[in-house]
C-alpha cells in the first residue's frame, strides 16, 4: 500500500536537514532557535518565513505556507509527494527503496514498463502527426485554430488507421504482447488477435502532474467515426478519476495566481491555454470526483468554472460545481452564450472576450440562487418555503460558518424571508451533515478552539501534551474542526511512535500541514495541555447536556411517560454535576 516503507521515510527526514534544504533555494539567518529568511511561496519585503530545525518544519507568518522537509520541496518543486522523497533522496545520497520485493517489486517494475510504452507511443503518434501520413489531421488541427506551438506542447499526434500498425512498432521496440495488452493500446479480439485499439485518430496524451504520459485520449476524425472520443482504459498507471488533463503544464501557474479555470475537454484547454489563460485544466469527463477536486486542492484554493450555461446548472457539472464548494474551494461561474464552449467561443470570438468573461465571473453560489429564483413569485409563503427548502441542502454543503451566513443572507434578500431565520435554518441543516464540517479543508485560526490549538501547540513544545492527548475520548473530539489532526497525533502516540510531530506532519495534507506548522510556530501556546483536554471534555458535556434537554422537551410536549423523562433528567443531574467538577 504505502509508496515507500516508514523506515525510509525516516531515514530520509533525519538526513534531510531542512535548514540546508531551504537554503538550497532561500537564504536564512539564525534567529535564537529557529531561522529566517524572505518567503518563497509570496512576495515580502521583511522575512516573516521562519524554519525550526529542531522540530523539523517550516512556517510563514506572512501567507501560513508550512509543513515538514517533503512539503517544502514539494511546493517549491511543485512535485508530488513521491517525487520529492526521490529529489530528496537523491540530494542526500539515499538509494529508493521503491518497493519491498515480492510481488510489490514486480507491480513497480511493471509500472516502469506501463510508463515507458506510454512514452514510446507518444512519441510515435507524433512523428506519425508530423509526417506524411499526419496531413489530413495536421489541416483539421489547423481548422480548429490550433497552432504548431500548441500542439508541440501538447505532445498532439495521430494514430495510423491500420490494423495493428502502432502494436507492431512497440512489438519491434521489445515490448511484450502481454504488456502492450495491460496498457490498453492494444486489445484482444475474440479470435485472439491483438489489434491497435486507436486506429485514423487525433491522439491527445494525457499526463500525470509530474508530465509523464499515462494515457490518451483519441479523437475521431470522420463523422461517421465512433465513439467521438475513445479513451484508454484505467490501468495500474492512470485512473481517470484522480487525473485532471493538462495540470503538469499549467500547474505552475495555477499556484502563482492561486486559481484555476476549469474547463470540460481536451481542446477546450487546449484553446484556453493558447490564448493565454493560462490557470487553466480540464475535468474530461461528466462528473469531477473528490479525488480530482483534492489533486486541484494542492495548487489552487479558487476555481472559475467555465461551462456552458446550460449545463452548469444542472446534472453532473452541478454535481462537480457543489463538490468543489464542499471542499472547501471559492467557486466563480463564467458563463458562456447558450450552447457554446470554451473552444468555440475563443474561435468565434476571439481570446480578449472570453479573459473578459473570466475576469467578469460571479460567485457560483450566487448564480445558484438566481437561477432557482427565477420566475417565481415570493409574494405567496409556499413559493418561499419551497424555494428555501431546495437552496437548504446546498447551503449545507457550504462547510465555512461565514460563507454559510452570507449565503443565507443572499437567499433571505431574495426570497424576502428574515434573515435570522434563514440563518437559523441552514445551520440545522448544516449540523444534520456533520461530516461536511470535519477538519479537513480549510479552518482558519478564527474557528478553531484555543483548546485546540493548545493542544496542538503543545505537541510541538510541550512534553506532556501527547499524554494528555491520550486521555480524550473519541466524543470528545467529535465537533472539532481539528478532530482528523488529534485523532492523528493521538493514534501515534498510541502506537508508540517517538517524534510524533514529524510523523503528524507527513501523515497531514497541505491544508492540515499549514495549519499545525502556523500554530507550532506561535510563540507560546493558549493553555497547558492538561487544561485544554478538560475544557474540550466540558464542552462535550455542555453538548450532550443540550441534547438531553431537547429530548426532555420534546417528550413533555408530546406527552411522553414520566418515567422516560425522570430517567432523562436524571442523566442531564450526572452531567451537570461533572460539568461542575471540571470546572473546579
Ligand atoms: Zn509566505
């Protein structure tokens, strides 16, 4: 399962002094126990960027950038995790263990070879593009505005309509049938004959953020071909649902201008990025998966959708729109006229109206409400209610509590219903989705608990707090916007695991990274361990006291038996006594 064994991780973190590490790419200065220097990741003036060699991490003040010796070089390099242990690894003389042995070596080994026959193919296709052969595509790649320089970039190509021919090329060049087969440029007739599976297709490789291609996806070129678009099958190397097309070449920039244009296929990136939008990345496909919307969430914090009006109300890009609002991502539609798409709509209209539409974008959100209020009159209560019933699980999806209120503001404006009792409504139906509202994107400072930040602190500076950590119970850490981070630190500290804020580090995402490293930089922390674990159980207490209530009330009200509601009082008399015991 894991990439790498924990060993070698360690090993590699021991030996990585992230101090030499930064270095490599910022200049530092001591200052007491940790260092400084200028911010890589945002542009200052005075260093608000720190690193503490002891405790392993990098944080910045400035733009809360953070996390351990992998997550530096992975922002700085824009890599993955994988391949930042391996620039690491290298730097510092340690040989990869990329696998255990056994059957793990064999499945690496052939990943290697799935990687290579990808590569070698595209290669072929775009020679075969460039070629002879490749005039009729070359024109209908021209028809369509693309320019040589883009289709370079993009590694376009062509495969021959023939039979077999790209098998017996990649046959020649020592690949295995049986290889060739597991990458799904071939398939296997009923017959048992092996045949190319792209024949007479504009070819477009389809790459991993680190560039190397894993897949493709063929164009067909006559109209009476079909399907309009073949794709390869998912194999050991690609899986449609965590690829996002063209991230390895817009990455980059996707960081540095912090969002993304999110665009449907192939060519409509393709006449994005020529005109010069360059955040841009396609979804290729119906529906965005949380995988894909986790891969944008390591570049990008804003996404504009372009899509086509029609579609981004409905189906599955509302579907892709609302995952992105749930994880966390602040969402801009850019609606095209009716019926068009990025690619036609830059053809027509040419590249400075359409920067203008993404410059000109609104708050998906915001659109969401207009287009459900559309034609309906609030003059009557029902239409109110029945409006505010279908935005209701939507404002849920929300999962920061001001966005949520701002919402409900704009939909309480809209409908003409009271502010406070919109407000009131979607944090019930926020609380009925619990899991929307766990750690793991985005809290800010603002909402997380000085108890836990406490105890996170503590972790890093304070002996004791992984203790202390230990005595709160899984209730306890139900409603905290940081439960995923101190169920973490807890489990290892379970296990037994030394230094565990460096294995805290490696075991978060970026998101969760920032914000540890933010509070394990602050100079001192807001309350002794032992204190924060009581204040996190009393108010778990307080929680299910309110609870309790709420059930005696109701059955008063329902006239529920008296026993039932002496046995409930009698529960809330425990909790209320141990409350008070906490607070001595
Ligand atoms: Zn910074």
């Amino acid at each position: 399962m894991a990439l790498f064994p924990p060993s070698f991780i360690d090993d590699l973190r021991a030996r990585a002094d992230i101090v030499q590490v930064v270095q490599d790419y910022v200049p530092l200065k001591k200052a007491g126990n940790t260092w400084k220097g200028l911010c890589p990741f945002h542009g200052e003036k005075t260093p608000s960027f720190t690193v503490n060699p002891d405790k392993g991490f990098f944080y910045c003040f400035g733009c809360q950038a953070g996390g351990d010796v992998f997550k530096f070089v992975e922002l700085q390099e824009k890599l993955g995790f994988p391949d930042a242990v391996r620039l690491l690894a290298n730097k510092f003389g340690m040989a990869v263990p990329e696998s255990s042995g056994g059957e793990d070596g064999g499945d690496a080994q052939e990943r290697e070879a799935l990687l290579k026959v990808h590569e070698v193919a595209s290669r072929r296709f775009a020679e075969q593009l460039a070629g002879p052969a490749g005039t009729r595509a070359r024109q209908q790649l021209s028809a369509r505005g693309m320019a040589r320089e883009t289709i370079e970039r993009l590694g376009l190509g062509y495969a021959l309509p023939s039979r077999d021919a790209l098998k017996a090329w990649l046959v020649k060049e020592g690949f295995e049938p049986r290889l060739l087969l597991r990458s799904g440029l071939v398939v296997e007739r009923e017959t048992g004959e092996i045949v190319d599976r792209f024949r007479g297709r504009l070819m477009i490789p389809i790459c991993r953020d680190s560039g190397s291609v894993v897949a493709f996806g063929g164009r067909a070129m006559e109209a009476d071909q079909q399907p309009k678009y073949l794709n390869s099958p998912e194999t050991p190397v690609y899986s449609k649902g965590r690829t996002l097309y063209g991230l390895n070449l817009t990455k980059a920039d996707i960081r540095r201008l912090g969002y993304a244009v999110l665009v449907e296929g192939y060519f409509d990136f393709a006449q994005a990025l020529q005109a010069g939008v360059v955040a841009v990345v396609a979804s290729c496909g119906t529906a965005l998966t949380a995988q894909q919307s986790h891969l944008l969430r390591r570049f990008a914090s804003r996404v504009v959708l372009s899509y086509d009006p029609d579609a981004a109300g409905q189906g599955a890009a509302e579907r892709s729109s609302l995952l992105l609002v749930a994880e966390g991502f602040q969402v801009n539609v850019a609606l095209l006229p009716p019926g068009d798409d990025p690619d036609g709509f830059i053809r027509k209209q040419g590249v400075g109206p359409y920067v203008e539409l993404i410059r000109s974008s609104r708050p998906y959100l915001e659109y969401l409400i207009d287009r459900a209020a559309e034609g309906r009159d609030f003059g009557q209560d029902e239409t109110r209610r029945e409006f505010l019933n279908r935005m209701l699980p939507i404002a849920a999806q929300i999962p920061d509590a001001a966005s949520r209120d701002q919402f409900g503001d704009r939909l309480a404006h809209k409908a003409r219903i009271t502010e406070d009792v919109v407000r009131a409504e979607i944090r019930k139906a926020a609380v009925d989705r619990k899991p929307a509202l766990t750690a793991r994107e985005l809290p800010s400072f603002g909402q997380i608990r000085p108890a836990e930040r406490g105890l996170i602190w503590g972790l890093f500076q304070d002996e004791g707090a992984a203790e202390a950590l230990a005595a709160l119970e899984d209730a306890d850490l139900e409603t905290l916007l940081t439960r995923r981070i101190l169920e973490v630190a807890r489990g290892l500290h379970r296990e037994g695991v030394v230094d565990v804020p460096s294995a805290l580090l490696a075991r978060l995402n970026v998101e969760e990274a920032r914000l540890v490293t933010g509070i394990a930089a602050m100079p001192s922390g807001p309350a002794p361990p032992q204190e924060c674990v009581a204040t996190l159980r009393r108010l778990r207490f307080e929680r299910e006291r309110t609870e309790l209530q709420r059930q005696i009330d109701r059955l008063q009200s329902d006239g529920g038996s008296e026993a039932a509601i002496a046995a409930l009082s009698r529960q809330k008399m425990e909790l209320i006594r141990r409350i008070a015991q906490l607070s001595a």
